[in-house]
C-alpha cells in the first residue's frame, strides 16, 4: 500500500500535475497544428464585407432577446422583456402589429416560413403561446397555450406547417403537433427528445427536410435529431482541444446553433468562441477568431444566403467571417451597431441583411 500523503505534500503533487497536464496540453496542440489539414483555406480571400446600419428599430422597454423574419422578408417580430412582442416593416423602421404576452420575461419570438402567419412565443413561464398573425382590419385571435415543459422554454422552430419544435430549460426539446394536440393541458406534447446534460438554449432547422433539426446545450453539445427517433443522429461536442492550451475559456455552453447546408452548422458558444461543424466527421472543421477574443460571449450566429458569410452576433458587436479562409483570426468587419449586447441575428429568406436583436432596448437591420 502506497503511504499516505499529508496536506502540503498533496497541494505540491496537484501543483506538479497541473503543469504537467498544461505542458503536454501545449504539446499536443503544437502536433495538432502541424499535422492539421486545411481544406477550407483557399487562395484570394472574400471582398471586405461593407455592411452597415440601415434601420433602427425603436419601441421596446426592455432588453431585446430574439428576432424572426416573417416569410415576406420585409416583416420581422422582435420579443423583448417588457413583455411584448412587435412587428416591425423592415423597410421603413415602422411598427406594424403589437402582441402583448401574459408573462414579461419573454426569451423569444419564432415566425413559421410559410403562409399559416403563426408566430410562436414563450419565456420563463414554461410554456409557449402560439399566435395567428392578424391581417390589416383583422381581429386578432385567441393564441394557443401549449404545456408540458418542467422549465423555461428557451427558443423554438416551426419544421412544417403547425409543426413546431421547442427547447427547454428541462434539458429536453419538444414536439407540437398543432392540428393534434391532446385535450389534456398538463402535457400535450406529441415527442419529448432527452439526451442533453443541461438546459438547452438553441434549437435550429434542417433547411433541406421537414424532418430534421438541431440543439444547442449549456452542457457544451450540440445534437441532431429527427422526428420519430428517440435518440440524435450525431452528436458534436466543444473540447477543449478545440482551442488553444493557456486559454482561459472555461464555459462551452452552445448559446446559437445555424445551419450553414444539410451538414455543416455554425455554433456560437459562451467562451470557446465561435466553429463550423461538419456532421460526416462530427468535428470542428473550422474555428473563427483568436483565443483571446474568443473568451468573450459569442451569443448566436447566421448564415448569408450563399453560406459563404457567418454573422456571429458577440457581447459588444457582430462579426463577419468568411467561411472558406481556415481558422481566420481576424473578422472581414466587425460592426458595433448597440450599445449593449447583440443577443440575437438573423438572416431572411431573401438574404438581402442581417437583423440584430440588443441588450439596449432596440433592434436594427444590416445591409450593405
């Protein structure tokens, strides 16, 4: 039997072990660099993005913490937490609806891509609330309560016409029938999708299937799934072999996931910065920034329409990176449209911006 050690000598053979694991983090990160491919590095560099800000988006009391384009891409709602959400007309700056929600704390607005006009919301009251869009000269009518979730409902995602998929705090994402929810208001969700350590914070669909989609977690993993299946497809995880040794990232919490194709998903994180996945090898096949930068919150991420651009929002601005130049330490532009925190972007269908969601009480839309 090994003889017991007393307390100094314990502190001095942690103190011993620390630096050993340090040094040979470096060392297996210096073999990383230098055996490491880079197909995505290509010669000639994209044109310096020349975004600006176009519009300025008004009329909330508190943080704004989502944005959805409506299908027309001139619409988008923002939900803010003073408990409201607006519609906004882009193209003039001007509001167009205002739904006003029972809980303040809201933590999102999601609009369906297609002709249904259904817009579906939720916050720290555990359930979502699914609203019908009124036409101009409509009354508006009476928004459907769907229950179920054992926590906070953090973002959701319409897959198909009143399909809807939503993620909790509860550590599960949930499925929502809308033409067959059960009479029963203590549980009516139709699939319940566990497999996540922590509360989830990002939910994000397969632009190619109806059927598929992705989460993002607190616990550092981002997993896809499809309907029917009781467990995820892959699981792609952030390591900290992913960055640097020395860093001082400590939280890899998954805060946006977007998808770039059918296999790739950019993934905006706590501390670890921001990646592009692929599926195939369920790996970071690129990571944008330098670990310094990448201490700083990294709050959602948004493809252009070409994929070629990654809009990541960050704690004071948004960042533009070109995907095909392989680990980019520098952003084509950087842009401080706020004042505060950029908590969420997005991109429309018709991928002419980029809309951002802030911390100080507005909105704004990016264009060239």
């Amino acid at each position: 039997m090994a003889p017991e050690l007393n307390k100094p000598e314990l502190k001095a053979k942690l103190r011993a072990t620390r630096v050993a694991v340090e040094q040979l983090q470096h060392r297996v990160n210096d073999a990383l660099e230098r055996q490491k491919p880079s197909p995505l590095t290509r010669e000639g560099a994209a044109a310096p993005a020349k975004l600006r800000k176009r519009r300025s988006l008004k009329g909330h009391f508190g943080k704004v913490v989502s944005v959805s384009w409506l299908p027309d891409s001139n619409r988008l709602a923002t939900a803010a937490q003073d408990g409201n959400v607006i519609i906004w007309h882009a193209p003039t700056g001007k509001k167009a609806q205002l739904l006003p929600l029972k809980n303040q704390w809201a933590m999102f607005a999601a609009c369906a891509q297609d002709s249904s006009r259904l817009c579906a919301t939720g916050g720290l009251d555990n359930v979502c609330t699914v609203w019908t869009l009124p036409e101009p000269n409509e009354d508006a009518k009476t928004p459907r309560v769907l229950e179920g979730h054992k926590g906070h409902v953090a973002a959701a995602s319409f897959l198909a016409t009143n399909t809807l998929i939503t993620v909790s705090g509860d550590s599960t994402a949930a499925l929502w029938d809308l033409n067959r929810l059960p009479s029963s208001d203590i549980d009516q969700r139709a699939e319940v999708y566990a497999g996540h350590d922590e509360c989830l914070s990002a939910v994000a669909k397969d632009p190619t299937s109806e059927r598929n989609f992705a989460t993002g977690s607190a616990d550092g993993s981002v997993m896809l799934w499809s309907l029917g299946a009781s467990d995820p497809s892959c699981v792609l995880r952030m390591h900290r072999a992913d960055i640097k040794a020395g860093s001082r990232a400590r939280h890899p919490d998954a805060n946006g996931v977007s998808y770039q194709t059918e296999r790739t998903l950019g993934v905006a994180t706590e501390s670890f910065g921001s990646f592009l996945f692929d599926a195939r090898t369920r790996t970071a096949v690129n990571k944008f920034g330098s670990d310094e930068r990448d201490i700083g919150p990294k709050t959602s991420c948004a493809f252009s329409s070409s994929g070629r651009l990654m809009f990541v929002g960050t704690d004071d601005g948004v960042e533009v990176w070109d995907t095909l130049q392989g680990d980019a330490n520098k952003p084509l532009q950087f842009l401080k449209p706020h004042g505060a925190r950029v908590a969420a972007l997005a991109v429309p269908t018709s991928g002419q911006c980029v809309a951002c969601a802030s911390w100080d009480f507005e909105a704004s839309v990016l264009s060239i």
